[in-house]
C-alpha cells in the first residue's frame, strides 16, 4: 500500500508538468485529488493496511495530499503566466517597424478655383449670394429679357422637371432677379456661385453640368468702367500681374452692352499656340451692363439705377490655367487626376 502510495505520487507529479492549459489541469486535478481521484480513494482502502502501519500510512497520505497539492497550485500559477506572456508576445508591437501613412483628403479642383475666385471678389466687396439650381421659367429666361421664342431656349439645352415650368438652371444668371427682388431697392455687389445644367451631348469640352460664378453690381452710378476696373483686376489677381486682357463686343440678351473678357494666354504668352488656337487670347467670362428691362424685373427703375454682371465658368477656368484637355476629368472621379490639384 505504501508502495502503492509513492508510485501514484511518482505518476501524478510526472502528469502535472504535462498539463499545459486550464482545462487539463482541471482534468488533472479531478483524477487525482479530487473526491473521486486516485489518492483519495487510496487513502479509503484504510482498513486494508496493518495496525502497525496505519500511522505511518496516515502520515504519507497527508503528505502526499500536501505536496501534490502545492504542486497543482505551483503548475496552475505558471500556466496562467505563461497563457498570459503568450498573449502579450502575440499583440506585440514591432515599434521599429515603418508608420503607415494615413490617406489625406484634399479639395476638388472645381472647389479650389470656386474658393479662390470667391475670395478675389469678396475682397473687393462682393458678397456670396445663394441661389436654387432649380427655378422657374421666369427667373432662368423670361425675366432675362428672354421671351418664349427666343432661340437660347431651345428644348434642346434645357432639362426641364416634370412639373410644368420648372427647370434645372441653365446659367447662374436665374439668381440675378432673386438677388435684386431680396435687395432693392438697396445697392447691390453680390457673387452668385453654383451649379448650372445643359442637356447637351457629353464631349471634352461640354458637360451636361459645370459651375458658373456670376457677379452682379446695381446701384445708382455704376458705369461700364466699374466693370471693366472689377474684371480686369480679378484677372490680374488670378492670372497674374503680367496678363493682359481684353474685351470684346459680343451679345447676351440680359446685357447691354455686352461683352467678353479674354485674358493673354498662359501658355504661349501671347504668341499664338494649339491652347489658344493661334489667337494667342482666352476667353474666360461673359459680362455686360444689366439689361433695363432685367432691372425692371428686379423692382430697379432703370431710369435711375444701372449695374453690370458677369458669368465665368471655374471648371473653363480651372482648364485654361492648368492646361487640362478634357472636362470630363471633373467629374470622372480618377484619383489620378484629382490628386493633383490638391
Ligand atoms: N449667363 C451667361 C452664360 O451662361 C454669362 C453671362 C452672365 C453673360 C452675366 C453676361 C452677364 O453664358
């Protein structure tokens, strides 16, 4: 018996340091301390052992009992270290290795040539004026002195809305009347930025949606030079000190007179290139002095207040200024392409 005793001593000990998680310890545990493990149930079989010997068995078993039990708690403790240094070298961070790069958003190039333009003009005055991008008939052509035959309203170029008379503005000149109702009869120097619609085939140089910049100036002494002062100095702050610019007759039936502005092309300084189509100018903006009956309609007496507006297109501008070839990038969505405006 106490043979028996050393041997199951000899094999739990030996078991132990084969237990290597929380569940085979347990296991272990229950084979051999436990109410129904090997020493226990030995140290039952009391009665079977000699009267001379008992004493001495009792004694072995307790020690037995003792030792084997400080062993489970010693092996238990070195498996919960090890189970957690395991975890720590597992989640371990290489504090050597290379930082990885966040990915930076930046500014679409329409919004940066929209912020840039905006800022000029609120320098010199200008306030930002915002108008819907869906509007009636009336605010988009019939109060821009454009009756219903006028040709610039062909169907072709216009999406209209299901609801009879309503459509997606076709130039940001529909604000003009807007901004001219909420003023008058309060001077006016506003900017009119947004987004204008044509339903127009997609090629590289037409997109069936593109901003528009529009200014408006009305008050009671302004004449075409205020214009030509206003437009020539944004040029020269957007451009560049050393262009040179021009203007040249031409017709919007909301103006009179009208005009465009070109500016001296980048490219070739004047000299004559593919860009500029050998005429060594660029035409960037539309202007003229606010049409009287365009006043009438915004509740200005022509008699007594004159004003003049302009209408540029930040995506013309933005391609003009960074040579780029084809519209269609603006809305393509090619990071490429976006990335490097930022
Ligand atoms: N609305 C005109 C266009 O879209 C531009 C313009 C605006 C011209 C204001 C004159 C005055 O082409």
């Amino acid at each position: 018996m106490l043979q028996e005793l050393d041997t199951i001593q000899v094999a739990a000990t030996e078991a132990l340091t084969n237990a290597t998680d929380a569940e085979a310890l347990e296991e272990w545990y229950r084979a051999t301390l436990g109410r129904k493990g090997n020493v226990q149930q030995l140290s039952r079989r009391f009665g079977e052992v000699s009267a001379e010997e008992r004493p001495l068995f009792g004694k072995r078993v307790n020690e037995i009992k003792t030792a084997l039990q400080q062993a489970f708690d010693e092996r238990s403790a070195a498996v919960k270290r090890e189970h957690i240094e395991g975890l720590i070298a597992a989640d371990a961070l290489d504090v050597t290795l290379p930082g990885r790069q966040p990915r930076r958003g930046a500014l679409h190039p329409s919004t940066l040539v929209l912020r840039r333009m905006t800022r000029i003009f609120g320098d010199m005055g200008f306030q930002v004026y915002r108008s819907p991008d869906v509007v009636t008939d009336e605010y988009n052509f019939e109060w821009l002195n454009m009756p219903p035959e006028h040709p610039a309203r062909d169907m072709q170029d216009t999406f209209y809305t299901t609801q009879e008379n309503v459509l997606l503005r076709t130039h940001t000149s529909a604000g003009q009347v807007m901004a001219m109702r909420e003023y008058h009869p309060e001077p006016i120097r506003v900017i009119l930025p947004g987004m204008c619609y044509r339903n127009e085939q997609i090629t590289a140089r037409s997109e069936i949606q593109f901003h528009q910049i529009e200014g408006l100036a009305v008050g009671t002494d302004i004449t075409f030079a205020d214009l030509k002062g206003t437009l020539t100095e944004f040029a020269r702050r957007f451009f560049g000190r050393d262009r040179e610019t021009r203007f040249r007759a031409s017709y919007f039936p909301f103006t009179e007179p009208s005009a465009e502005m070109d500016v001296s092309c980048m490219l070739c300084d004047g000299a004559g290139c593919k860009l500029c189509k050998n005429t060594g100018w660029l035409e960037i903006l539309g202007c003229g002095m606010v049409h009287p009956v365009v006043l009438r309609h915004g509740g200005y007496d022509p008699d007594v207040y004159t004003g003049f507006a302009f209408g540029s297109g930040p995506e013309r501008i933005a391609m003009l200024r960074y040579g780029i070839e084809d519209i269609r990038y603006f809305w393509g969505n090619d990071h490429r392409f976006l990335e490097q405006y930022s």
